[in-house]
C-alpha cells in the first residue's frame, strides 16, 4: 500500500517533528560535507512555507559512553542549517525535559528548532537504539505530527523513528520518498536492459543483494575485492587477494544458478604490499602473481564493463571497484563512474556509501539520476527486504 506522504498531511499551525538524517562528517567540530543537511531541505523548506512548528532531530555518529559525546553536538547542524535556510533556527542541547518542551511550546508559525543527538539517549541502556517504548512515546508527546525524512536509518527499528511513527500520524518527507520511487521502482520495474554493478569488500554484504538481483537484473556486474572469492570458485589462483573461505561454495552457487548474467573481471591491478606504492602489476585474473594481491580490476575489465554498460536503461551502482581510497587503485572506480555518468537515456542509481562518495569527489554527481543517502538502507532495500522505518510510516 502507498504510504503517507508530507504534502497529504494539514500542517498549518501544527508541531511537527521531522526525523532527518544529518549524520553528517566532521573534523574539529566542522562539518566537512553538508551534502545531507542540503538534501534534507526541500522537506523543511514546504513545512516552513505552510505554517508548521519544525521540530528537527537527527543521530550524529556512535555514542556509547560520556565521552563519545565530544565533537557529537548537532549545534553545528543547527547553525548551517540557519544559513542555508537564511533564517534563524533554534537549538536546544537536550534531548527531553523542560527545557526542550518549554522551547516547543514557544514556537510560532513557520519557526525551525533542532533538538540535540539522539543518540545521547543510548548512554543510559541504548533507549534510541533498542528503541525503548517510554521513549519513543516520549518524543511523540513533543508534536503533533511526525514526518521521517531519514532514508538513512530507515533500516533500524529506532525510537526516533519507528518509536515515534507507533505513537502518531506519521508522513514520509520528500527525500524518503524519493529514495523509495527510485530504488523501490527501478528494481521492480527497471526499463530494459537493467544493469546492476556490485563491487565492495566482501561477498558476505552482498549475498542478498545477488540474490534478489538475479531474478530482476539482465546482468550483474561484480568487482572489488569480492570479485576474488568469486575467481577462486573459478579454482583460480588469487595470491594474497582478498578471500572469504567460507563463501567459496556459495559463490560457486551464486555463478552456476546466474546462467551468464554475473560478468566478473577479466584483469587485476595487484601490489605486494597494502599500499599505494611498490611492485605494481596489472595481469589477467588468469595470471594473478602468488606473491600479490588484487587491488582494483584492470583497464580491460573497464572496457568490459563500459560495453555491457552500453545499451542500459537502468543501472544501479552499490560498492567500489578497487581500494578508491589509494590513487594507484581507483582507476577502475573512476572508470566505471564515467561509464555510468555518460550514458544517454537511462536511470541511473547509486547506492549511497563509498560509490556515492566516489561520484561526488570526481564530480560526476549531476550526471546520475539519483544518489541515495542511505548506504546500509539501500543495501538492504535491493535485497528486497523490508524496512522497518519505512513500514512504520502511515498508510495513505
């Protein structure tokens, strides 16, 4: 059934919390990339234009203990939302009590106040992790409505959001819903030919993925360092390559029930050591040195992958194809970004996570049709599971 949306929803006059997503990546208590702030705004830009009392709210990074919370203050969220709002947005360094509920209750037509990390509530017995009911009802008691725009979380059953969506009439924001239209849709009902290109470290965070993408995808395409528990199912010799003895088998599974659709690499970038200088070589998989490890696919498998690219209409990006991190191996991560990027008249989808910082840093963001903010929720999304965030949402 189709879930609420923040359009059907009469705001005017009315508290309503937003869960957004503004895990955000600091250093020194600076935000160095306000990607998800920005994507977060089209949702509180509607609120505030129909009259509502914006009540924002977000996770920042792991808190455990006391000391986690340094540098886990969403204060700077607050202030950079301010200026890109270009208009004044409260904050509040609480998480509940009076001081919170006073500063709600204070709030006017059109006014934005953030509330500090949820998180903070996981250093007394994990309440915003294990989503702890008194809580959620907690946060609910705070508004009127509640519209979940982190995409990001929607794979965990929190108390921000699955908590607070048991307790209130909840809403998808825009940025939910369009993470659900373009990954949701173009799995289940791709344009044709539908390419899928899986790379990343292990075979064992992507076995789901695989398995619901071979009764979907016309082809899969699969590098990184899982490429190589795939070549040893090949019985190929892979060095000191990256390898998941125990999934081996299921690989070897994986290739004989693919029936062609699963492409791997045909050459391999390989180092000696872990580094991004040495004993470089680049060789087919056919001849991978035992003394080396693969470090990133060739300029062949590039070629290879750039043709099966070549007639698509949907594509969907999720993982790296080398070690992206070390300039010396993030050709093949480069090569296959601009693959995608160029295409004419295709959908095309990245994942979240590092393929996602991939496109940003080379700056190839505007050339795809979407680029999740949810690496994990896209992840499981592809596997065709069902997220927990997501249900919790009203049906329309």
């Amino acid at each position: 059934m189709a879930k609420k949306v923040v359009t059907d929803l009469d705001v005017a006059g009315k508290k309503v919390l937003v869960r957004a997503d503004f895990n955000v990546p600091m250093k020194d208590g600076n935000i160095t990339n306000d990607d998800r702030i920005v994507q977060a705004l089209p949702t509180i830009k509607h609120l505030i234009e129909e009259g509502a009392k914006v009540v924002l709210f977000s996770h920042l990074g792991r808190v455990k203990e006391e000391a986690d919370k340094e540098g886990k203050s969403l204060k700077p969220v607050a202030d950079r939302l301010a200026e890109l709002l270009g208009k004044e947005v409260s904050f509040v360094p609480e998480t509940r009590g009076e001081k919170l509920e006073n500063a709600i209750a204070g709030l006017g037509n059109g006014d934005v106040l953030v509330f500090e990390n949820t998180r903070f509530e996981d250093i007394d017995g994990k309440k915003e992790s294990k989503n702890d009911p008194e809580l959620g009802k907690y946060w609910a008691s705070l508004g009127d409505l509640f519209v979940n725009d982190a995409f990001g979380t929607a794979h965990r059953a929190h108390a921000s959001n699955v908590g607070i969506a048991s307790n209130i009439e909840t809403a998808a924001g825009f940025l939910m819903e369009k993470e659900i239209k373009f990954i949701g849709e173009s799995v289940d009902n791709p344009n044709r030919p539908f390419v899928a290109i899986l790379g990343g470290a292990k075979v064992s965070d992507k076995i789901g993925v695989i398995e619901n993408l071979l009764t979907k995808a016309d082809k899969i395409l699969i590098g990184g360092g899982m490429a190589y528990t795939f070549f040893k199912a090949q019985g190929k010799e892979i060095g000191k390559s990256l390898l998941e003895a125990d999934k081996v088998d299921l690989a070897k599974d994986l290739l004989a029930r693919a029936d062609g659709k699963i492409i791997l690499p045909v050459d391999s970038k390989n180092n000696k050591e872990f580094s991004n200088d040495g004993d470089i070589t680049e060789t087919s998989v056919d001849a991978i040195p035992t003394d080396a490890m693969g470090l990133d696919v060739g300029s062949e498998t590039v070629r290879l992958f750039e043709k099966e690219l070549s007639d698509a209409k949907t594509v969907v990006w999720n993982g790296p194809m080398g070690v992206f991190e070390l300039s010396n191996f993030a050709k093949g991560t480069i090569g296959v970004c601009e693959a995608i990027a160029n295409l004419d008249d295709a959908k095309t989808i990245i994942g979240g996570g590092d393929s996602a910082a991939a496109a940003m840093q080379l700056g190839f963001a505007e050339k795809f049709s979407h680029i999740s903010t949810g690496g994990g929720a896209s992840l499981e999304y592809l596997e065709g599971k069902e997220l927990p965030g997501l249900a919790a949402i009203s049906d329309k």
